[in-house]
C-alpha cells in the first residue's frame, strides 16, 4: 500500500496530511500558501516526493447534501492539481468534510489553543489539523471496506 496525501483546501491556506507507508494513520505535514496554482504545484511536488497514490480532497458539500461555492471553489482547485499532474501519478479522491474544521477547532482547543487565535491561523495549524481528520477519515473507511482474512 502506498502513501496518500489529504488536502484541506482553502483560499489563503491548504493544510496538507499524510499517510504512514501502510495507509494506517494520518499526520500533518505542512501548509500550503498562496492561490490555487501555487497550492496545487506544492502538492504536486510533495506526490513526486513521496511516491502519492492517492490525493484526498476534502469536499465541503452542505448540511443538507447540496453543492454551494466552497464545493465549486474546490472544483477548480482539483481541476488545477489535475492539470498540474498532467494525467499521470496519483487518483485525486474528493471526500466528504463536513465538520472537519469544527473537529479540528476542538482538537486544538483540549491542547490548550486557541482556533481563532492569529498565532494559529498564520501557522496554518487549524488548516493542517483538519487535513489530518479528513485524511485519517478517508483511511479508516478504506479498512472498514477492506475484505477480512
């Protein structure tokens, strides 16, 4: 089993997560800056880097199903990691994010911080965290449907 990458994309940060060799848990790497183009070419650096299989984009669909703009913003951004990718490497998976952001925000909270604090914002630690929930997500779905034995 290879690596898998998962992207929490976002306008100004993308936090970025991956997976250990054995596609068992997630830890966060780093934070992308900038735009889209700018996001998605260090994304694709990072699946030559680290021999990626799989590209996990979290997907923010609405409470009740819908696809509002963050779902189309992120459209685009897979669109431009697509094409950055150029056809070959890694499968792009969008996945599911519903409150991820609010998990992560909890998460950084029982460690004693504080999600809206500008310190955390800037060091993308927010970002990163939940990339790391959406990928650890994604990875404990694909065991669940593994067959057993």
């Amino acid at each position: 089993m290879a690596r898998v990458l998962g992207i929490d994309f976002g306008d100004k940060r993308t936090g970025i997560a991956i997976s250990d060799p054995m596609g068992w848990t997630a830890q966060g790497l780093e934070v992308a800056t900038g735009g889209m183009q700018l996001a998605a070419a260090q994304i694709v650096r990072l699946t030559q880097q680290y021999e990626i299989e799989t590209i996990v984009v979290g997907y923010p669909i609405n409470m009740d199903g819908t696809k509002g703009f963050r779902a189309e913003r992120a459209d685009g951004f897979i669109a431009e990691l697509a094409r950055q990718l150029g056809g070959g490497g890694a499968e792009i998976v969008r996945w599911d994010e519903r409150l991820t952001s609010v998990e992560a925000a909890r998460v950084i909270r029982e460690s004693g911080g504080r999600p809206t604090s500008r310190k955390v914002r800037e060091k993308g630690s927010l970002d990163i965290v939940s990339a790391t929930i959406l990928l650890q997500s994604y990875l404990d779905s694909r065991r669940q449907d593994a067959p057993v034995g």
